[in-house]
C-alpha cells in the first residue's frame, strides 16, 4: 500500500513529545512491513537540512493557491521518505513547531490548516496514489475534511481513505470562529451535529473525529476512556457516535532508539543478563547533578512535560512527604512556568535530595531512564504514554497512576511473583506518596527487585504488532 503520514512533528528533525516518537517510529515499521510510506512534516527554523543531509527538491506544492517548497530525507529500505514543507509560515522568523516563551503563535490555525492542505498536493506531486491518508492530532485534523471537501474530483486521491489518530484529546485546536472565512472554510461545515462547533467556536479535533473514515487512539484503555464524560473532553458524544469506527493500538518504541546495551547516551551499557552498567550510570547521573553519589539510597527519575496532564502538581503537593523519605529525586522537564519555578527553587533548598533541571535534553532523559531506581509517572491521564516503556526495557520499574496506556503497560506488583511496576489510583498526594514507599520498601528487597526488573525488561513494546494492526485496518479500508 502507499500511505502519506501527516505530523507536525517527526524526530529527530522536531519532537515536543511523544506524537514526535510515534510520527518517526510507526512510519518506519509500515515501511518494514513493506509498504510505501510518505511523511510529511514542516521544516521549522530549527531544522537545519546540512546537518540532516536533507535534499532540497524542484518541486512545489500548492495549498489552495499558497506555494511551498519541499525539502527531503530520503527513504531506504525499511525506512520511510520524509518531506518538510518549506513556508514563511513554519521558518521565517520562527524556531519552534507551536510557539515560543510559553505563547503559542497567533497563526496557528493558518500553519496547520497550510500543512494539511499543503500534504494532500504532495501525491499530485510526487506521482502517487495513497490508499490511506492518516492524519495526527488537532494540527493535521482539517485533513479529513480538506479530502472531502477540496479533492472530490483529484485522480491522485481518488479512493484515498482517511484515518485520523487522537494522541490527546486535550489539545483539540480551538479557535475564534472568525478564523472560517481566513481558513477558506464554508460556514455550512460551522455545526454542531458533524461540523466543526464547539461552543461557537471552531474546533479543528472536530473535523477529524467527523471526516475521517476511521479513528484511533494510542492505547486500547484510553479508547474506553475517551468515551466516558470524564475522559471526553466534551467530544464524547461525537466519539460514542462514531464508537464503530474507533479502535485503540497501542503505541510501541523505537527498540533501536532506546537500548540499554547499545545507547550512545549512556557512560555504561547494560542488558536484563547483566545490570553492573546500569549502577555505574546511576552513580554518574547522581554526581552530573550534584547528588551525593550513593547506591544505597534509591534514586526516583521523572521526565516529561510539566503539565497538569503528567501530574506535576500531584508531585508539588506531595514534595514535603516525599522529601522525608530517604531518597533522590531528579526532574527533567519544561512547561508550566509555575511548576518550573517552584521545581528549581525546591532543587536549590535541598540540592542533596532533589534535582531539577528545566528544558528538553535528549541525553539527560535517556541517562535519567537508565540510571534511575525507579520512575515516577503520576499523569492525571495518559493517552499512552512512551517513558513508562522506556523505562521498563531500562530495567527502572516505574510507578504509576493505573490510566489510560499506563494501565494497558504496567502491571501492579502483586507482593510476590507478578508485576512489572507500582500502580495506584486515587488522584491525591497521598496515594502517590503511598505507592512511592511502597516501591522504595521492594527496592530493599534485592530479589524480589530484580524479579521486577526482569519482568519489565522481557515485555516487547517492539512496534512490529501494533503496526500489523495499523496495517490491517488500512486495508479494510481500501479494500484489499
Ligand atoms: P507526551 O507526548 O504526552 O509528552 P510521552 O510519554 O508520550 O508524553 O512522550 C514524551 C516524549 O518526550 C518522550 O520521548 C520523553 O522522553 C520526551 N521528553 C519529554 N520531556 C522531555 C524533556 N524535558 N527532555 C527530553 N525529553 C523529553
Ligand atoms: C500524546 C500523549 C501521550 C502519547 C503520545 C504519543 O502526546 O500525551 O500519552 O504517548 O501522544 O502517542
């Protein structure tokens, strides 16, 4: 089959999260499978081509009379072209993929509305007939809708179907709607009932749950979720109507990406055989942050964005509990200016106990996954989640709150043979402080512990399977 992969962000050219993981990784094993995969991504202002070894190509697309030049990486075996779309509206002054200082860019409806567009040209350009379009998240949602709407009579998409995957459906791309007419959008599609109303406002999420032929999300658990009032961020009752066509797979991991015996970000390797290496980075984090380099006291990691999503807050109001336990902490993440300002202050008044450091840094989260004790990952809700999985291939058994793909992914210890992590439930600082004693109690425990390890570290969050499932809807889709 060919599939054009739609995503505002693909590592390692630009990643602000997990979407960045799955836009490189899942691509890659439908190209292994055989299939032709075409990526289409913006090339933002740091995207440097040189350093890339990107191809700039003579060709142009056109997004509703807008132009754009194409930049490529590209493709081999097993390994899928990626073409950037090159437009004052990505580069141009700007670095960033969604905004900079904590401000989103006033035009983002405009970007994203150009990338969709702006995608749906490349088969024209390129000579090919793509069986499925598969669309990402709210930046890429009008996709569905531009299909239908703009290429009725396009020979190069005729027959394309449409998958639209939800990674969270917090972020649904709302705007003024006085963003229809700028967006070339016809005011019959500004409805509630399969439009693209949301409060009178215009919600681009809503175009893909209502166009796409199928829908997905990243883990089977946050597909139940998602259709609960809780869980629907108001789109619910969009989503239990097209319930039939909606279906969780679960996300897997780059095996290459992240390895312990093999990661070049790491001072020492390790495998589930032999975990020696695995102390020798813990006792090289603790002294690259400044902790007392101790293997007697247990080391907690976290990595990831401060957002009320990941549980930061839960982790602020629990800090004092914690603090008293006998332990370290180390926090890599940026986001919340609140969250990040409190962190860094804490990280100065007990630098023996708590690390902070605010920013994205790629080596530091694989050091912090491998030298780390444990994980934390206290979500409020979690879609899938990665760092969960990465965490468990680096034999660092995570805790965890039992939602959405991190319910799907963990398993609770059961106090004697079964488990891989530390689940719990209640969304309040007790309970998160419970389980964290509750991890650091095993930990003591060197047997018990490394049965957890090894369990964790045998589980194959490889993409192979969930990519066959991607693979078998897209053909139910075309037909073949
Ligand atoms: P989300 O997409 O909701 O942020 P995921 O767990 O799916 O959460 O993916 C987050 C990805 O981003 C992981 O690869 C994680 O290691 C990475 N990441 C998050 N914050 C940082 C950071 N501050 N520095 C480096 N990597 C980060
Ligand atoms: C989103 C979700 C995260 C998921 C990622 C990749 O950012 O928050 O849970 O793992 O997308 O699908």
């Amino acid at each position: 089959m060919n599939v054009l992969f739609v995503s505002s962000e693909v590592a390692p050219f630009s990643k602000t999260g997990g979407l960045g993981d799955v836009a490189a990784s899942l691509p890659a094993a439908l190209a292994e499978l055989g299939h032709r995969v075409v990526v289409v991504t913006p090339r933002y202002g740091s995207i440097d081509p040189a350093r890339h070894g990107l191809e700039w190509l003579p060709l142009s697309l056109d997004a509703r009379g807008e132009r754009c030049g194409l930049w490529m990486r590209r493709g081999g075996p097993g390994s899928p072209e990626v073409y950037f779309l090159e437009h004052d509206l990505f580069y141009g002054f700007r670095r960033a993929p969604y905004g900079e200082g904590g401000v989103d860019y006033p035009d983002n409806p405009a970007r994203f509305a150009f990338l969709a567009r702006a995608a749906l040209d490349l088969p024209r350009a390129l000579g090919m007939r793509p069986e499925v379009v598969h669309f990402n998240d709210w930046q890429s949602a009008l996709g569905p809708w531009f299909l239908r709407a703009e290429h009725g009579d396009d020979p190069w998409l005729e027959g394309s179907r449409s998958v639209y995957t939800i990674h969270n459906l917090a972020y649904q791309g709302m705007f003024a709607k006085e963003f229809m007419d700028g967006l070339g959008l016809p005011w019959s599609v500004f409805r509630l009932d399969g439009g693209l109303e949301f409060h009178d406002q215009l919600n681009f999420m809503k175009a893909g749950l209502s166009f796409a032929d199928a829908l997905t999300t990243v883990s089977p658990n946050y597909a139940r979720e998602i259709l609960t009032v809780e869980g629907g961020y108001g789109l619910d009752t969009v989503l239990r109507s097209r319930s039939g066509d909606l279906f969780g797979i679960l996300n897997g991991i780059d095996e290459r990406e992240w390895d312990p015996s093999r990661d070049p970000h790491l001072p020492a390797r390790f495998d589930a055989r032999d975990l020696r290496g695995k102390a020798r980075v813990k006792a090289a984090l603790q002294a690259e942050l400044g902790l007392p380099v101790k293997s007697h006291v247990p080391l907690v990691g976290m990595v990831g964005r401060l957002a009320d999503q990941k549980g930061m807050d839960l982790v602020a109001a629990a800090l004092p509990a914690l603090l008293r336990l006998d332990a370290q902490f180390v926090m890599l993440g940026s986001g919340q200016r609140d969250l990040q300002d409190f962190f860094s202050w804490v990280s100065g008044q007990r630098p023996d106990r708590f690390a902070a450091r605010i920013g994205f840094d790629e080596g530091l989260a694989h050091r912090i996954e491998a030298g780390a004790d444990t994980f934390l990952m206290p979500s409020r809700f979690e879609p899938c989640g990665l760092n969960q999985m990465y965490s468990l291939r680096y034999g660092t058994p995570p805790i965890a709150r039992a939602v959405g793909g991190l319910a799907d992914t963990v398993e609770d210890y059961d106090g004697w043979k079964r488990g891989t992590g530390f689940l719990f439930g209640p969304l309040d600082p007790g309970a998160l402080v419970g389980a964290v004693q509750r991890a650091l109690d095993v930990w003591r425990d060197v047997r018990a512990w490394r049965g957890i390890q090894a369990r964790g570290m045998a589980l194959d969050f490889s993409w192979g399977r969930s990519a066959e499932r991607y693979e078998a809807l897209f053909r139910g889709l075309a037909g073949n």
